[in-house]
C-alpha cells in the first residue's frame, strides 16, 4: 500500500471520527492498524496521529475501570 494511501485513509477515518464518535472504539482500532501498517513500510509515524491513538487508548482503558469498579 503506498504512503498517499495510507495518509488518505487516515484522514478518512478522522474526519469520520470527527462525525461519529459512538464508533470511536472501532476508529481506534482502524487508526491503531493503519499505524502499523506504516510501521511494516518503516514510514514515519505522524506524531499527531501516535498521540491521539495513546489518548484514545488512555480514555477506553479508564472507562474500563469505571466500569468494573461499578460492578463490584
């Protein structure tokens, strides 16, 4: 897959994100794979799209707690 492409489906997926945030975790999870599919390349990582996937995964693992501490 080329760069072009790569970046493209990435602004895809944020402008999706932007205007579903209910499928927030399934564009997580689309971001985290596009990410290493530029790892595999050995491309440069976009340092903005590397710190939203660690905030991302900082808020879906604190709703994770919340939840299980409501459960006990």
């Amino acid at each position: 897959m080329s760069f072009d492409k790569l970046k493209t489906d990435l602004s895809f997926l944020l402008t999706a994100m932007q205007n579903e945030p209910e499928d927030a975790h399934e564009i997580y999870l689309q971001i985290q794979d596009k990410l290493n599919e530029l790892k595999a390349f050995g491309m440069p990582l976009p340092e903005d799209l590397v710190k939203l996937e660690a905030e991302l995964e900082a808020e879906f693992a604190a709703a994770a707690r919340a939840g299980a501490q409501s459960r006990d």
